[in-house]
C-alpha cells in the first residue's frame, strides 16, 4: 500500500475484535495468533489494485496524478467479474460496525470446528490456524477508515501460488516496492470502457492524441471524457 496507517488501520481492527471474540469465545484464545502474526511472517502476502466508484473526483486527481493532470480509466465491472472471483474483488468497507460483522462471520464460520476428540486435535488446530490467517489476510485489503469513505473504492487482490504473475518492483518514497501484472486479456476482452481525461489546460488537444493512442492500440471503442474540473497552475 502507499499508505502504510492501511495496514496498521486493518491489523488494530482484527486485534480488537479477536480480542473480544476471545472474552466470549475461551477456546478461541489459542487462534489469536494466527490471527495477529504479520502475514509475511506466515509466507503470505497479497497485491492490490484499487479502483474508485467517482471518475472525477478532485481528490483523487491531486492525490494520484501530477499536479492534478493524467487520466482515469473507467472498467466494466461485468468484465472484472467475470476475470477475477468475487471472493477477489470487491468494495472496501469504512464503517466499523460493518467490519466487526465482516470479521464476526468469518472467525465464527472458520472457528465452529475447535473443539472435538483429541486424537484429530492437531490436524484441526492447524487447518483452522491456516484458514483464519488466509481469511483474515485477505479481509485486511478491504478494511480502510471511515475518513476515507469519500473514495468509495474497490479493490482486486492477488495471492502469489494462486495467481500466476511475475513479481516486479518500482521506487516509491524511497523504498523498493514489489508489485505484480495481472492479465486483462486482449483488446476485444479489455474491462476498460472510457478514458477520463484530467483538469487539463489543454482539454481538445489531450482528447485529440488520445484518440489517436487507442486507436493504434485497438481500443477503438473505449469512449473519452474529459473532466470540466478547471485547471489551477
């Protein structure tokens, strides 16, 4: 993530909650810690694109793109779905009670099986472990907030093992950044239905090169738009 308080946010939401699922839950004491470790430190990870439900929204211009220029790609939501399972893509929740009710329904499902003969107690323990520390990673992609809820935004995670992409890397704020490409098919297949162009102070000439992109590219069909928000330099 950019913002590294997104994953703090996430790690003190499952910790309180767990914490209080404990208090009425005894045998669930034992999972916490499967719960709380770093992922990285079990070998698990995840990737995040993130995507926003406004195409225009001046927030999002000035905090993503330079100076308040660039371009927003507008995606089909029918073509994602259909590329990437739902349990992968989907809305990121900001409202606390709604992520305690996220969280409640997971640790409740996974954890039903804790208690039984001892002879399989073991092999139970750790599949129950292995399940909430899966879950729970990818829950902690879609928990953000509630001071972000202006964003109203949408993410498609990706799991090294599961998804088969190259692991690349790129500079930001003086860190090494791993990131990964995930497929979208080709031209006719592409999600991408519009291209917004951003506060620009040359809004005729930027639709007139980018039509002429994506159409060598062949994405004749993608629509431009371009954002009436003005230009302040």
């Amino acid at each position: 993530m950019n913002d590294i308080s997104e994953h703090v946010y996430a790690n003190k939401v499952v910790e309180e909650f767990t914490k209080a699922y404990a208090e009425s839950h005894p045998g669930f004491e034992a999972y916490r810690w499967a719960c709380l470790t770093n992922p990285l430190e079990l070998g698990l990870d995840v990737y995040a694109a993130c995507f926003c439900e406004e195409g225009d929204l001046l927030s999002q211009w000035r905090s993503y793109a330079r100076q308040g220029t660039g371009y927003a790609l507008e995606f089909s939501w029918a073509k994602l779905r259909n590329r990437f399972p739902l349990n992968r893509l989907g809305r990121v929740e900001y409202s606390g009670n709604a992520q305690k009710e996220i969280l409640g329904q997971i640790v409740s499902s996974l954890a039903s099986g804790s208690s039984g003969a001892q002879g399989d107690q073991d092999r139970r323990f750790s599949t129950i472990a292995a399940g909430l520390a899966n879950a729970l990673l990818t829950v902690r992609a879609f928990l953000k907030a509630e001071t972000f809820r202006e964003e109203k935004e949408w993410r498609v995670i990706a799991f090294p093992g599961a998804d088969e992409f190259e692991e690349l890397y790129r500079p930001s704020n003086n860190l090494v950044v791993p990131y990964c490409r995930l497929p979208l098919g080709t031209p006719d297949e592409l999600a991408i239905t519009k291209v917004v162009i951003g506060p620009s102070l040359h809004p005729k000439a930027a639709a007139h090169s980018l039509r002429r992109f994506l159409d060598s590219v062949g994405l004749a069909g993608v629509a431009i738009d371009a954002s009436p928000i003005p230009l302040r330099v």
